[in-house]
C-alpha cells in the first residue's frame, strides 16, 4: 500500500492551521454568532482573553443535526467553579436553542497554560493550528510554528497506555457503548495517525484520511483501524468490535508508540482541569462530521 502524499503543511514545510471563519457552513452562522455574544455576555474582559472554535465547523465539514459545536476559552486566571458554571451554561443554551448543533462543548483553560513550556507541543499546538480565533487576541501569534515532529508526536498521544484500563473497566460494567466507541475509536485513529506522522511528514484531522496514512504504514494493523474509524462514527458498534479494539489494538499501538517515540511527559498541577485522558482535545468533542 502506497501511503498518500503528505498535505496539511505551509509551503514552510510547517504545519498550517486547519480552519477558518469563512469555512463554517452557513447553517451554522447563527449558532457562532450567539456563541460569541454569550461568551461576551458570561466573560468580561478582566476575564477573558480570547476564544477559540475547534472541530468540523471552521473546518468547514460540519453537517447539520449531527456535528457539535466546540469552543475553547483562554482565560486570564485559572478556571474556577464559577467560570465552569458560566461554561455550562452556555453549553445549554446553545444547545436548546439550536437544533443543527448536536451539543456544545467549552473547554477552558488559562492562557499561562496554554502558553506554558510544558504544553507547548499539546494544547500549544492544539491553539496554533487546530483552533480558530473567535473573539480577543490570537494566542497562536505566541505560540512556534510547528513541524511534524516525534516530539511532537510523543505530546499528543504519548498516553494511551493509561487510558485503557479504564475502558476495559466501562465496557465490561456494560456503560454507554456509544460514547465508550466513540472515544475508543476516535482516540485510536488519533493515535495511529500520530504514530506515523513524523514518516509520513504532513498533517490531518480526517478520521479516514489518518487511517489510511497509518494503514500504508502498518498494513497488518489497517483493517482494525478502518474499524476504529467505524466505532468512532456509529451510533451503534457492536460488542465484539470494541473487544477487539480495546483488547488489541489498543494494546499493540500503546506498546508500539512508545517503543518509537517514548512516553508523553507528566502533567498535573496547574488548577485547571486537563483534557480526559491527556488528549490533545477530549474525545467527547471531537466530531468529524
């Protein structure tokens, strides 16, 4: 299997940033627009710094009924309980209000986070080139230009191993099989796409796109990754499946990741809470529709 032509890249050979605002779909206009307005309305200036879309819309792919809508918040302080409520309450509201979104989604954090040396090649790259500025001044303008990069690659998914314990846990305790594929598969075809990148020397956020760049790769290894790409997009993945996944696959690509680009470095201790699992973005909120 021929592995397709690297894309994703500024003609410096640096990743570019995948959306825009006038990629989003027109459906989804108004749905932005109030976002904006209740972000301003919920956040003041001595609180927020900027905000940021992320995911199928500003890439253009959204389709309505089905994509969500994903917003990260830079703030000035360190999240707390009452900035976590405001979240969640515009998370509601857009939701009840707007039919063509299937949920949103606000992630927060504090722009000493987001600019930290520790999560320069995480949430670092997250802001520079998979989120697209909404409101306040970009961060990305503060943040390197970034290449396809073992380091790189080790930031981002270099913590499967951990996560799978836990989902052997849900799916033998029988918990939403949905969310459980969801996550499972979306996280795999990340990772795999990952683990290849540096060899490959481009970028994606296409689920398809990823495994088949990691199938050209790992040929072996590429049915069951078409089947991540599956449970990471059905709304019903069958029992057996998700075995093989979590069972296998997962496994084989924890081991086989750090045998190749080492274990992503320790986090923990900055006050606001991290992605679940250490992901780039948490799997609830990614949509590739």
């Amino acid at each position: 299997m021929d592995s397709p032509v690297p894309t994703g890249l500024a003609p410096d050979g640096t990743i570019a940033r995948e959306g825009s605002l006038d990629r989003v779909p027109s459906p989804f206009l108004p749905v932005v627009e109030a976002a904006r307005a209740l972000i301003t309305g919920a956040f003041g200036p001595d609180r927020l710094h900027s905000a940021y879309l992320y995911g199928s819309l500003p890439r253009g792919t959204a389709v309505a009924g089905v994509s969500d809508l994903d917003l990260l918040l830079a703030l000035r302080h360190e999240p707390g309980e009452a900035d976590r409520d405001a979240a969640r309450r515009i998370e509601a509201e857009l939701d009840a209000r707007f039919p063509q979104v299937d949920g949103a989604g606000v992630l927060l954090h504090s722009t000493r986070e987001l600019l930290s040396e520790r999560e320069r090649h995480d949430m670092g790259f997250f802001v520079a080139c998979l989120c697209t500025p909404l409101l306040g001044p970009d961060l990305g303008e503060r943040l390197p230009r970034y290449r396809p990069t073992s380091l790189l690659a080790r930031e981002l998914n270099g913590d499967l191993g951990p996560l799978i314990p836990g989902w052997r846990a849900r799916l033998a305790s029988g918990a939403d099989r949905r969310l459980l594929a969801r996550n499972v598969g979306r996280r795999l075809v990340r990772t795999g796409f990952t683990l290849v990148m540096p060899r490959w020397g481009g970028w994606t956020s296409d689920l398809d796109r990823s495994a088949e760049v990691f199938g050209a790769h790992y040929p072996g290894r590429a049915g069951q990754m078409r089947r991540a790409v599956a449970a990471g997009r059905s709304a019903e993945t069958g029992r057996r499946v998700l075995e093989e996944l979590v069972g296998d696959l997962a496994p084989w690509l924890a081991a086989e990741y750090e045998a190749v680009h080492g274990r992503k470095a320790p986090r923990g201790g900055t006050g606001a809470p991290a992605p679940p699992g250490g992901s780039v973005v948490p799997e609830e909120r990614l949509d590739e529709a």
